[in-house]
C-alpha cells in the first residue's frame, strides 16, 4: 500500500501538471476509440503494451479475458459491451489473451475446481466451448503446449460469444465494427494478431493497410516502347458486371502459412490444426 501511495503522490506531482489541459477535456467525457477485453492478470497492462494514452481504452478485465454469449450471464460483461458499442459508438474491438494464463489453466482441469473454487468453476464454464474444441481436436498435446493452444482458441471462442449479442451483430452487419483477437506473451511482450484468411496469428503490424502504416505502395509499371512511367494498372473486368453498377470483387490469392515467417510450420500447424480439421 504505500508504494501505491507513493506512486499516487507522484502522480499528483509529476503527470498531472504536465496533462492539465487533457485531464480537464476528459472531465466533460470519454470517447474511447477501442473496447480492449483482457484478462484481470496483474502480469499484462493494456494501456502499457499499447502505449495508449488515458481515455484511448474502454476495458473490460476478468478471469480468462470471457465474454458469455448473450443471455448466458446477467453480468457487467455484456452491459459493458453494449455500453461501448450503444452509447461510446466504439467502432473496434480487441479480445486479448496471455501467455501462462491461469484461468485457461484452470480450465484444462476444470473438474478439480468445483469443490476448492465453486465460482470460478461456475465461471469458466462459460467457456466450455473452448474446453471442448481442445479437447476433441489437441488431444495430442499436452502441457505448455496443450495450454498455449487453449489460449489462442479462447481467445477465437470468445469474439463468437460477442458475435451473439443484437448490437455487436447489428455493428457487424453494418461494416461499422471491427473485432481483433491479440494474444500477448509476457516473456517478450511480443503480441500476435489472428488473421481469418490465413488462419494464423501474425504481428498486428501486418494487418494494417500500407496508409495505416505509413508506407507507400509500391509502383506497377504499364509494358510500352516508350521510357517506364508509374501508373496505376486496372484490373481487365468489365465497368459494370451483375448488373448492378459494381465491379468484382478484387480475387485474393491464399498466402500458404508456410510462407510467413513469423509463424514456424510447427506452431500453424499445432495452433491451427483443429481449425482447418472444422473447415474440411
């Protein structure tokens, strides 16, 4: 307690003064740019590994970062929820996950809880579906192993729980939201972002278009006699196709998981086996 105090007091001398003028402005409202879901252990700081100032973030933290699908729980998750979404008009979402997450633990030997910790176990029912997923489709892994993939399948199992809430779908429906699922390691304070095309967490660097990142995208050059001039080359389709005054949609071509670099063929493999298994 007293190094909190004492931390308050360095507050009150140091930030403070410095942030008069934005301390001032929040006092008349928030508007929180992303609802950022994470787990209550001490080990992981939103604002901190995202270097987001105070008011950036609208967060809700609980054991094992939970959202239960809507109707399941008449608690302050799915209030929260739809609070940011309804009333904040917060447009992107992020459910994050950790390394060596003690709920996701708990969950793996879920049967041992009921006696000892009757609420969490009652809690992390809610997350059954991850626990069945794993178990009928990582039987093969055990351990740390077993626990890392529990981690990156809640993660994926809980932005299907938001999914069931009328104004999450509603949002969704209308291109007015974005939902990310992050999983941060504690030992690197690395994050990797899952991306639904290739079935693969990524750096969540890569996720943003070349505007969002600052770069600029590389020049295509039109074949002639003349010298080479930039230009921006048209797909040969038609002006109007369907009937219906647009153009195709622009054809994506699969980035084999093998191919990214940050990803070993053996963690795709072992993270995402189950998932590609549902999809066959």
């Amino acid at each position: 307690m007293k190094k909190l105090i004492q931390g308050h007091r360095q507050f009150r001398e140091s930030y403070v003064p410095r942030h008069l003028d934005q301390l001032e402005e929040l006092s008349h409202g928030q508007k929180p740019r992303v609802l950022f879901i994470t787990c209550s252990d001490s080990r992981i700081d939103p604002n901190l590994i995202t270097q987001a100032d105070i008011g950036d973030l609208f967060i809700i933290r609980n054991a094992g970062n939970i959202i239960p699908p809507y109707g399941a729980a008449n608690g302050g998750e799915g209030a929260a929820v739809e609070y940011a979404i309804n009333a904040l008009d917060i447009q992107q979402i992020i459910v994050c996950g950790h390394s060596h997450c003690g709920a996701m633990k708990g969950l793996l030997q879920l049967g041992k809880l009921e006696e000892e910790m009757p609420l969490v176990y009652d809690w992390l029912k809610h997350s059954e579906a991850t626990r069945r997923l794993v178990r009928e489709n990582y039987s093969q892994y055990s351990g740390e192993q077993l626990l890392e993939i529990t981690i990156a399948e809640n993660v994926l199992t809980q932005i299907e729980n938001l999914k069931t809430y009328p104004v999450v779908h509603s949002r969704l429906y209308q291109r007015k939201l974005e939902i990310f699922a992050w999983v941060y390691h504690i030992e690197t304070g690395e994050v990797l972002a899952f991306d639904p095309e290739t079935h693969a967490y990524v750096p969540p660097q890569s996720q943003l278009s070349l505007r969002e990142r600052g770069e600029v995208a590389p020049k295509q050059y039109a074949k002639t006699s003349a010298p080479p001039v930039a230009c921006e080359l048209v797909p040969d389709v038609p002006a109007v196709s369907n009937g219906n005054g647009r153009l195709p949609e622009p054809v994506r071509a699969e980035v084999p998981i093998e191919s990214m670099p940050w990803l070993s063929p053996e963690q795709a493999d072992r993270i995402y086996r189950g998932s590609a298994a549902r999809r066959q």
